[in-house]
C-alpha cells in the first residue's frame, strides 16, 4: 500500500511529510540533518515524517510515530517506550495488511539498538 493511503486512514491526524514540504526544518528551526531517516511525532496527533531513501523505512517510521500515538501506557524508560511504540505501530500495520521485508525489519532492529544506551536509565 502507498504511504499516502495509509495517510489517508488516519485523517484525524496531521501528517507533515517532508517530500511535500522540503522547507518544513526552517520553519521549526531545524537543520535538515535532523530529518534524514528520522520522523516525529508532536503531542498527540501530529507526525512529522523526514527524508528517506528507503520507501520502506519511511513507511515503517510512519508505523512508529503512530506507535506512539496509540500507546495508552506511560513508559518512563525511553528504551522501554521506543520499543512499545514499535510493538504498537507494527500491529497496526499487520492489521492494515502493510507488510515489511526481512531488510526492514534488520533496519527497525538497528534503530532500536540506538536506543540501547537508555536501557538502564530511568
Ligand atoms: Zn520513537
């Protein structure tokens, strides 16, 4: 499925995706560094969606953003809570039958492991 479907199904949220809007990192006084292979989410209903080359590592970040979203328990533990919003978002994306290859499921494990160093933080 094309990511601006799956955009679609979530029109209650506002989606900011940088293909669409290069200069969006200026107006939030961001460098564009900042949007390679990185997506957001602010409060609870905006996701800001960076650059990507993989169509793929975009979809799934968007998948991940909305993990947050939908999480409905507080995780103080940013590892523990980037994890969560993995679960969270994956399961969405299984329902909505979007599949991901075993590469991009090696790239989700690598941005995981980023957050590895949060493991025994509070
Ligand atoms: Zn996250």
């Amino acid at each position: 499925m094309e990511l601006e479907k799956i955009y679609k199904l979530f029109d209650k949220l506002k989606i900011i995706d940088l293909n669409c809007n290069p200069t969006y990192y200026k107006e939030v006084n961001m460098d564009k560094e900042s949007f390679i292979n990185r997506s957001y989410n602010i409060g609870d209903d905006t996701i800001v969606i960076g650059i990507y080359d993989n169509k793929e590592y975009k979809c799934a970040s968007f998948f991940h953003e909305l993990g947050h979203i939908l999480t409905d328990v507080i995780i103080e533990n940013k590892y523990y809570r980037e994890i969560e919003a993995w679960r969270i978002g994956l399961n969405k994306a299984e329902k909505l039958k979007v599949k991901f290859s075993k590469d991009c499921y090696k790239w989700i494990n690598a941005q995981i492991e980023t957050y590895s160093k949060y493991k025994h933080k509070r």
